[in-house]
C-alpha cells in the first residue's frame, strides 16, 4: 500500500503546483483568468478522479488476489485431470442400462424393508444422498451436505451417471457398459430370509436379463460393470450361511464389480474397492478447495482420536477393546464411543468435530476390514492409523496413492497390540504417533487433503465439477482395464 500512497502523492496536482505553476499560466495565458480558472478546476478534479478510481481498483485486485491466495494456493490443483475425463478423451463412452425397474429403483417403493436393521427410507431420499444437512454450511443456496448411508454408494454412482458427460444414448458407441442394479439394497432386505432361493431370485433374474442382450453378447460381459454398495461378503455365500450368490454365479464374474470392500483374495480379479460415500457432495470445485483450505487451518488439540465401539468376536474384539482402552487412558486421545441406543456418533456433525480436531484417527477394522469412517477421516483433515493392511492397502488401488503408504497413513500391526500377560502393552499407540516429527505430521496431512476430491461422491446435478470426483475415478480405471483387456 506504501507504493500506492506514494504514486498517489506524486501525481497529486496540489502538491506539484508549485513545479508546474508556469507551465500552467503560459499554456492559458490566451484565456481570460475566469475561463481559465474553470479549466484549471475541471482539469484538477478529473485528475484526482482518475487517481482515485485506480487506487480502489487496485484495492479490490489486492484484496482478491489475497482471497484466491487463501483458497487456490494452499488448495490442491484438482483440475488438470478434469478436463481430460470430463470431455471423455481417449474414446471413453459409457452405455447406462435402462433396466427394468425391479432391478434398481423399484426396489425403493418398499424402503422400509430394505434393511434387516434400520428404515431406509429416509437413506434412499435425495438420490441415496439421504437428508439435508443445511447446518453443516454457514449459507447456501443447495446443501453440499447430507446425511449418506454408508452402504448406498451404489444409489449415488447411479444417479452420477445418469447426468455424467461419458454418457452415451446409443450403446452401438459405447465403450463400457454400467449394469444399475441396487444389489446391496435386495441383498439387505433378505439377509434372515431362510429361503435360500429367494435370497438369490433377483441376481439370477438379473443374469438372465444381462444375457438376452446383444451388448452382453459381444464380449461376453467383459466390458460391462455394476457398482454394490455393500461388501463382497454379501454376495458370496458359503455353505448357505449369510447373504446371497451374486459373486459366485459365472456370468458375474466376467464383469467388473465395483464394491465398497473387495474380497482381498478375489481369484477371479474382478472386484474393485470404491469409497464408502461420506456426507459430503460438493457441485464444484470452489466447494471442494472451499473445504480444503477450512480443514488445513483447523486447529487439532487431540494428538489422536478413536470414534467406535466394541465388537464381538476374539479378534476384531480384542483390537477394538485395546484402542478403546488406550485412548480413554491417554490424555491427548479423544473417544466418541458408540454403542446401541442414542449416540453422538450418529450425527456427522459430531463426527466430523472429532476428527478435525485430531492429527491421527485410528481405524480399527469393523465387521469387516474396512469401515466408512476412513473416508469420514480424510474428509476432516485427519491421518488414518490402519491394524490391518485390507482396511485399505489392499482394497483402494485406484483411489489411493500407489507406493508409500506412509505419506498419508500410519500403519501399526494390530498382533503389536495384543496384551502378553494381559497386563502389559506390547506398542503404546500414543508414543508411536508422538515421537512422529511435526513436519512430518503437516506432509502427510497435506497429502490426506489432497486425497479428498478423488474419494468424494460428487453431488449428482453437478455438470462442471472442476476435478475428479470417485465415479470420475472409477470410470478412468475401467477404462484403463478394458484397454488392457483389448475386448
């Protein structure tokens, strides 16, 4: 501003008057003194006028420009691979199946009964974005934040696509084929269903259906997808316990199955792990650096933090026990313990409070290796801490940096923590993650920031998002494969 002040004072016509007061007097001195005058006058006003304008124009650039410094300098650069997926470079296109609507949104018209435990209806609402959460902005005019199922990433992908650029109206162009079936949705709705048959009716409809088709034909399926929003273990049962056959039936396994947790040891190399869908869906990419440049400067008074509860079974119960034990005995742990009945962890607000006020967010693996609460973690700024290499290292290849896992996690084997005598601790969580250099802890949480827009489902009426969101992701990666394939 000194510089601004000092241009100002220069050209100012009252402080040179003196310098240039014969200048003045000559070139007028044909003029009569009041004409004179005037000119003079006129001449001094539009003078200070121009200055002033260029002064507050220069203001308001400055003041931008700081704005966008805050914003875009210390938010990653998300576009450069937008461009070349949202134009579809490369001969990407993708067929969407208008499915008969018992495979996908019929299903809803009985939400109630869509899950053993919990009413679905409120989750499948807003296109399996669930409720609103207008609290979670200070102001806007279409939330970005809702509160999302974490087993209905199959609805949200749908609803993408139906609005996506890479999509085709003629499937005689089309590269890749999506097959939109809410299979966790049918699958969820039968899991005490003691008729086996029953379980497994709609996925050998869907089969059949698949097959009648000359798209199907060409390849065999092999160019063909379906995205599940539950694990894979719901749909390969085995010796008639839980869940349906999905997985298990051959022509499936031709296809790509996209899953929120793949079987690690998938022989058929057929499944892909996508993100649990988390609360946020931003519709562009000023939203997504928006939150970004919120979650960097985020101040973090808990070293670490565990949000969960126990769980049964020797293994997944005696980790979940020890974190659990740890952090209520550690004073720079913070636990939000969930359990049956209220609970602060049902609402995201919570949960996100938590977690970005913590540097590190342990991970214990759930009812299976992976959890939702992962992606609700780099969503708030928070390092994951991993006991198992399947909650993500083995399920995420496309959405997580291959390489080294330590610039974005911490992995601490979960056998480290079992109790010798039941009474002393093998590893102390807290002094692993304490002796972690500040400088360090800034580099790795930087990287997590820069994960969010690739693990964040964009919301579905977004047309220009400005990065690549997990369907964007998912579809450059199917892409990838089907070239690979050369079907």
């Amino acid at each position: 501003m000194a510089v601004k002040k000092k241009s100002i004072s220069s050209a100012s016509p009252w402080t040179e008057k003196g310098k240039y007061s014969k200048t003045n007097e000559i070139h007028y001195s044909f003029l009569k003194p009041q004409l004179r005058h005037a000119l003079l006058l006129c001449f001094l006003l539009s003078v200070w006028f121009v200055i002033l304008r260029c002064f507050l124009l220069s203001s308001s650039t400055s003041e931008n420009n700081i704005e966008k410094l805050n914003v875009d300098e210390k938010a990653p650069k998300t576009t450069s691979k937008s461009s070349a997926i949202s134009k579809c470079e490369g001969g990407m296109s993708v067929y969407l199946y208008d499915m008969p609507a018992e495979f996908n949104k019929g299903l809803l018209k009985d939400c109630s009964h869509l899950n053993s435990y919990t009413d679905m209806c409120p989750h499948v609402a807003n296109r399996g974005l669930g409720q609103p959460l207008s609290y979670m902005v200070e102001s806007a005019v279409a939330t970005t934040w809702f509160a999302t199922h974490q087993f209905i990433a199959e609805m949200i992908f749908h609803a993408r696509m139906e609005n996506h650029p890479c999509r085709v109206l003629d499937p005689i162009n089309a590269k890749l084929f999506y097959v939109p079936f809410y299979g966790g949705l049918d699958a969820s709705s039968k899991f005490h269903d003691a008729n086996l048959t029953a379980r497994d009716e709609l996925a050998v409809r869907l089969v059949d259906y698949l097959r009648s088709k000359p798209w199907w034909e060409r390849h065999h399926g092999k160019d063909h997808f379906l995205v599940l929003g539950r694990t894979a273990w719901d749909f390969l049962r085995r010796n008639n316990n839980f869940g349906n056959s999905l997985l298990n039936l051959p022509d499936v396994q031709n296809m790509s199955v996209l899953t929120v947790e793949r079987n690690p040891w998938d022989r058929v190399h057929n499944q892909h792990g996508i993100p649990y869908p988390s609360y946020f869906h931003p519709y562009t990419s000023h939203d997504m650096m928006t939150w970004q440049n919120r979650m960097r400067q985020s101040s973090r008074p808990h070293l670490f933090s565990f949000i969960g509860g126990p769980r049964r079974g020797v293994q997944k119960a005696a980790v979940r026990d020890e974190l659990i034990r740890q952090c209520s005995e550690s004073g720079r742990c913070k636990l939000l313990k969930c359990g049956k009945g209220p609970s602060k962890c049902h609402y995201p607000i919570e949960v996100l409070k938590v977690m970005s006020q913590s540097q590190f967010c342990l991970q214990a693996p759930g009812d299976s290796f992976t959890r939702r609460s992962t992606f609700d973690s780099v969503l708030a700024g928070c390092i994951p801490v991993f006991f198992s290499p399947h909650t993500v290292y083995t399920q995420y290849e496309w959405f997580f940096p291959a390489g080294d896992a330590r610039e974005y996690s911490v992995y601490i084997d979960e056998n480290a923590l079992k109790t010798g005598n039941g009474s002393k601790r093998v590893v102390s969580i807290e002094e692993e993650l304490f002796k972690i250099e500040r400088e360090k802890v800034e580099r790795m949480r930087s990287a997590v920031i820069n994960l969010m827009p690739r693990l964040t489902y964009a919301h579905p009426n977004a047309t220009d998002l400005g990065f690549q969101d997990a369907v964007d992701v998912a579809l450059e990666a199917l892409w990838a494969k089907r070239l690979k394939l050369n079907v």
